[in-house]
C-alpha cells in the first residue's frame, strides 16, 4: 500500500454527542485554567540564521492531515487537508546550560536567539517522494534502524507540536529517527469535540504511515509514543492495520500510552482485534487525573484507560494477560493542579525510555523495577521538573495560552446559556457536579 497519507471517507466513526452537563463541565475547567494562562510569540516557524554552533538540531519529518497556513511562520493552521502533507523541518534547541530539562524555552520576542531560545532553522515543505527519502537517510543515520513516532494529544497548535516533539527528542536521548505525526487541532480547550472527530478523520493516514514503515527493510524497529487523546488515533491505526494484514509486525516494539483518553471497554476490544503477538505496551496511569475525570463525564461516565486503578479487578488480570506494563503515577508529586501532566514534568521518565529504546530493549523486561526506578526518580524532583507541558505535547485541559484566550468568546457560544463569565468563576463551576474548581 502507498504511503499517501490518504483518508477514506467511507471509513467513519459514528459521532457521539455531548451531554449538556458534559459541556459544562469543560467550561468549568476552562474558567478554572483561565486564572493562571500565559503566551509566548506567535508565527516562530519563520526560519532563522544558526548564530548558536553550540546548540542542539533536531531535524524531524512532519506527517500531517492539516491545512496549510497562508500566515508566515505558521506553517499550518488547525483545519483538516484534503491532502496529506509533508515536510522537514530543523529546531534549534538551546544548550543545556541556558534551561531546564523538560521545558521549551519559548523566545519572549522574534526573531529568537538560538543561544538561549528554541528557534526555528528550516521549514521545507516536502512531497511523498522527498518524505521516503528523508526516512531512508535518517534511519541509515541511526545504529539500529529505529524510528520514533509522537502523536500529540487534543489543544495542541502545530507549533507546539514542533518544538514538544523536538524536546522531547533532545531530553530522551533517544537516537532513532523522529517522525511527528500532527493532527488537525484548533488548540481551544471549546475544541474538544472537533478534536475528537479530527482524530478519526486523521486514522487513515496514520494506518498508511505504519504500512510503509513495516514494509520499508530498512526500518528495523519501531517506536510510538501518544499522549491522552492522541492515544486514541494510535490504537485505532494499529487496530485498523492489524485487521487488514492479519496482525501486527514485529518490528513495532515499543508502544507507549501516556495518560490515555480512552474508553477502558474500547480499549479491550481494540487489543483483541490486533491480535497476538501485539507490541509491548506501556500505560502511563494517575488516578488523580481531573481532565480525565472530565473527559469521563463527556463520555457517559465509563473509566478512561489513563485513570484506571491496575490494582483493581478486573484491570489487573486483563493488564496481565495482554503482558501489559503499567506505570501507575498517582503517588508522584506535581506542579499540575489537574495532575494530567505528571508524565510530561518529569524528564526522568523520559530519558528512560529513551535509554530504553536507544538500547533496543523492550519496556516490559522488569516491569516492577522499571516503575520503582520511576517512581523513586520522581517522587521527589517531579513537582520542580519545569512547565506543566514538560515533555509530552500540550496536557489537554491543563494548557491554555492566548491563543486559546482568543477563540474563548468565539466559541463559548457552544456551551448554552451556561455563564462563564471570569468575573464569575466560581458559580460556573457550582453548575457541574464533579471535579472541584478553583479560581
């Protein structure tokens, strides 16, 4: 099958609606958010003289189903292509010494300075040929012919997606090739339902991306790594491949699921129908996660994979069965106040798995110690381990920037006659009956 990024429309999932109280409940934690928000520049993909040799380049492929941007340093806006796109593209990351491990160093101004700022250095858009090719050369770069693959959860703009990814690569230490897969987000905490249906619209594509690299020879192993709703596009990718060929292919080892928005029940039946052998996964998990709660409520109240108790029954024998790692973070201290972010601020976790996959061992060769080394990693370093963002793209819920403050009144019209209006934060949030809300 070719590599093109292409979507069937023929292929849909059936929308499902949002409750009223859902909506509410969202605008609830939007009001929360809103208290704390910040900015950074915008349009920072406008590329810029290397005038820091000591920096870091990450040079990454970027695989996308969203439209092109007319505005300079955009690159792509939050609406769906009719057309996959491609590109390359090289960040800049400052060194070590000029920030902390697990954070982007947004510029305060433009142009950026490579010294003490990630900054952009090329933006090439690129067609499916130049895309095959940037693969076969970046993965004969690497010692084992090994790709990682990031897909990024729900309010994330393409920018962000470009320098979490280009972070997360830098921290982890991880030396395989670095694909980012973007999906259509308009990065508005109102945005949760087009999102969602953004994700489907976007598993087609994602399906053809994972044919190529298991038909590629020189692609020797390969490594996925999503984050909360971007955990649903990746299921649904390998699901639908693994109906098609009649299982999944060895060389997807490492598969790793952090805080998962996702139905427990769909999770069950979307491992059942990749079969067996399936890749080693890893479940990032945190009983505490609020976003998670709210996402539940959205969702007919039925438990998210990423809030799970693994402890618990009828999760522990099923985790077992399907060989499952489950790194449960509950106990870990954050900085998050939603506490949907503990993956991504604590830079450990990631250099881990980096060493993990760079030493081309699986995430399930100990399972106990790996989670004690985490847990012992974190417990006390996670709550100074930087930004809410850390290392994992955009926490949804968690993050809200200007931009977000911008579509906020465009779209606050979705949410009914519910008032949620800052001057009245907390009576907004007496309306739902579920997590609490603070100012």
């Amino acid at each position: 099958m070719e590599w093109g990024f292409s979507v069937d429309h023929s292929n849909r999932c059936d929308k499902i609606g949002q409750s009223y109280r859902g909506r509410n409940l969202l605008a609830c934690v939007l009001v929360s958010a809103l208290a704390g928000c910040g900015g950074h520049p915008k349009n920072v993909l406008t590329p810029v003289a290397d005038t820091a040799p000591q920096s870091h380049k990450v040079d990454m492929l970027i695989a996308t189903t969203r439209s092109q941007s007319t505005v300079q340093g955009e690159m792509f806006t939050g609406e769906r292509a009719r057309a996959p796109n491609f590109a390359d593209i090289t960040v800049s990351v400052p060194p070590d010494s000029a920030r902390k491990v697990g954070e982007v160093a947004w510029p305060k101004k433009l142009p950026p300075n490579p010294a003490t700022d990630f900054a952009t250095l090329k933006t090439d858009m690129i067609d499916i040929d130049a895309a095959k090719a940037w693969l076969s050369t970046s993965v004969k770069k690497t010692p084992d012919g090994s790709a990682l693959v990031f897909i990024h959860g729900f309010n994330t703009k393409f920018e962000d997606s470009v320098y979490r990814f280009a972070q997360i690569v830098r921290d982890s230490g991880v030396h395989s090739a670095p694909i980012l897969v973007t999906w259509p987000s308009r990065g508005s905490l109102l945005a949760y339902g087009y999102d969602r249906e953004s994700t489907n619209y976007t598993r087609n594509a994602l399906e053809n991306l994972f044919q190529y690299l298991a038909k590629d020879p020189e692609v020797k192993e390969v490594s996925i790594l999503a984050h909360s709703m971007g955990n649903w596009l990746t299921l649904e990718g390998l699901r639908q491949m693994a109906i098609r060929n009649g299982g999944l292919p060895t060389k997807f080892k490492n598969v790793m699921l952090a805080a998962p928005d996702v139905d427990v029940d769909v999770f069950r039946s979307q491992i059942v129908d990749m079969g067996d052998p399936h890749p080693q996964f890893t479940l990032f998990v945190s009983r505490d996660d609020k976003a998670l709660a709210v996402s539940r409520r959205v969702w007919g109240d039925v438990a998210r994979l990423g809030s799970i108790d693994p402890e618990t029954e009828p999760y522990k024998q099923e985790l077992a069965d399907n060989k499952i790692t489950v790194i449960d973070l509950t106990k870990v201290k954050a900085g998050d106040s939603l506490n949907h972010g503990k993956f991504a601020e604590s830079p450990e976790i990631v250099r881990l798995i980096g060493a993990r996959i760079s030493d081309g061992q699986t995430l399930t060769d100990n399972r106990v110690g790996l989670g004690d080394t985490i847990l012992a990693a974190t417990t006390g370093t996670a709550a100074a381990a930087g930004n809410a963002a850390g290392l994992i793209l955009a926490a949804p819920v968690t993050i809200v920037d200007a931009d977000t403050r911008e579509n906020f009144s465009s779209q606050v019209e979705a949410l009914g006659p519910l008032s949620v209006s800052r001057s009245r934060p907390v009576q907004a949030c007496r309306t739902s009956q579920s997590v609490n809300c603070k100012k």
